[in-house]
C-alpha cells in the first residue's frame, strides 16, 4: 500500500480503500457534511457510517456534493440493533437507503451480533437478517455484506446458515487489543478486518509509543495507523480538521521495524477500550 486510496480486494473481487473516515459521533448537519467533503478533498475514498450513528444524511449529502463519480468513493453503513430479523432488516435498509439517497451502498454490515433487546434471540434473528442482506446484495443494492463486532462464536452460527460469507468483520482493534485469535479466523475465512478505534480513543502518553513516534518523527497516531496497515488491516480514523486528516493520511513514507512492533507488545496488557459484544448493554 502505497496511499490512502490503495485498496485491498475482497472475496467477491470488489475493491476497497485500505484506510476509510470515521463518522462515529459526527452530527447531522452541514458541518457534518463539510468535515467529510474536506476529507474526500484530502484524499480519502473510503466514508464509513451506520444507522445508529443518525448521520446518514449528512453523509449521503457530501458524496453527491463531492464532486466525483459515485463509482469512485466507498461507502459503508450498518444496521441497527433494533433491525435484526428479515423483515426488520429490509425496512430499516430502505430507511438508510433514503437517508444516503445514492444508488447503492458498497458495504452493508450487521453493526453487533447480540443486541440487549434480543440476546436470548439472537441467532434466529442473525439468520434473518442475513437472509435480507444476501437479498440486498444478490440484487445489487449493496456490492459487499458483512458483519461488526463478531467473534468466531457469533460467525460460526451465521455460517451453518449463510449461501454468502461475510466479507468483512469490522472490530475494535489497535496494539492494545490485538485478538489475535479472531484475526486470525477472519483470514483463514477470507474476510478483510477493518479496525474501529485504531487510535486507541486518543490514548497517546505511554512511553514505548513516544519513544517510535520520536525514533521515526511521526506523530504517535501516525504510528498506530502504521501499525494497522503494516498487519493489513484497514483502520477507520475519525478528524474533524484538515491538519489531522492530512496526518493520518501520511503514513505511507516510513516502516515500523519488527522492534518497534514487539515493543508495543506491552500495551496489550490494557485490554479493549469498547464493549464486549456479549454483554453491550444496548
């Protein structure tokens, strides 16, 4: 990967950009829309959102206000924890689909597999919804299905069902909680990992961190988002300013060394910052 609209190839043989914009926590409004029409003009092609997220709008909005072919950016967006079921799934699309208002959503996932509201349901629930998003996709109204949030667990019971596989599993990931376990299971089933909170939510002050951001006169987010692309993964950096988008996108002119990595290791005893997919309480 040699930039931000480098992209990786998914199992179906579509393309996706190898580091995508956070929307998470951005509101629905025209700043909204000004903030990822900035990024786009920074470089990124890659716009992930979700129905929970309530800025589907504003995200819709900048894609057609960019400028470019709507073949030239992705966008994906999630179903909410009160979609779950076939039924449910299909009208909550519609709605998301009418927020974005562009033709087609190039990656569609189930955003957590065991919502509170229906956690002693859950995997009824998941084969519906599944059913829906292969539905969605074999008549092109997505161009990728997959999931958030998933263990190995949660996949295997969605496997005995599915004629499609997910495509991509989308989860906390960082050198703090690197799950090696399940990265490992998504590759041997062909599923690219995205990384949600690939800056650690801003956790820059550990020493071994400062000392490889110095050693190679990056910033320490520029290093964790090194660390992401070096493992092949695609991070999902969130910025509200063209000075930070800027930075997160330079990270293409330098190599962590396999010191620096093993380094980090020590990081890992802090654990996940985010929810246990078992036990969210929403």
């Amino acid at each position: 990967m040699d930039n931000i609209q480098d992209s990786y190839v998914l199992s179906n043989g579509n393309k996706i950009p190898c580091i995508g914009f956070g929307t998470w926590k951005l509101a629905n409004d025209d700043t909204t829309v000004d903030i990822i029409k900035t990024a786009i003009d920074c470089g990124y092609r890659h716009i992930d959102t979700a129905h929970s997220y309530k800025n589907e709008v504003s995200v819709g909005k900048a894609v057609r206000n960019s400028g470019l072919k709507r073949s030239e950016l992705f966008v994906t967006t999630k179903l909410s924890n009160a979609g779950h079921g076939y039924e449910n799934t299909m009208k909550e699309f519609e709605i998301s689909m009418n927020r974005l208002d562009i033709e087609y959503v190039d990656l569609y996932l189930i955003h957590w597999p065991r919502p509170y509201s229906i956690r002693d349901s859950w995997i009824e629930a998941n084969e519906g919804t599944w059913r829906a998003f292969e539905e969605l996709y074999r008549a092109g109204k997505v161009k990728a299905i997959g999931v958030s949030n998933f263990l190995e667990t949660h996949m295997d019971v969605l496997l005995d069902t599915a004629t499609i596989a997910p495509m991509v599993n989308q989860i906390e990931l960082h050198p703090q909680f690197v799950q090696r376990d399940l990265v490992s299971y998504c590759k041997d089933h062909r599923m690219i990992i995205e990384a949600y909170s690939p800056l650690i939510r801003g956790q820059f002050d550990h020493p071994v961190l400062l000392e490889i951001s110095n050693k190679h006169n990056k910033s320490v987010a520029q290093v964790l988002l090194r660390w992401q692309i070096q493992h092949g993964f695609i991070p999902l950096p969130k910025s509200s300013t063209k000075e930070r988008m800027l930075e997160n996108a330079d990270v293409f002119d330098f190599k962590l060394t396999e010191d620096d990595i093993e380094s980090m290791k020590v990081l890992e005893k802090f654990g996940r910052t985010g929810a246990h997919p078992d036990t969210a309480e929403f």
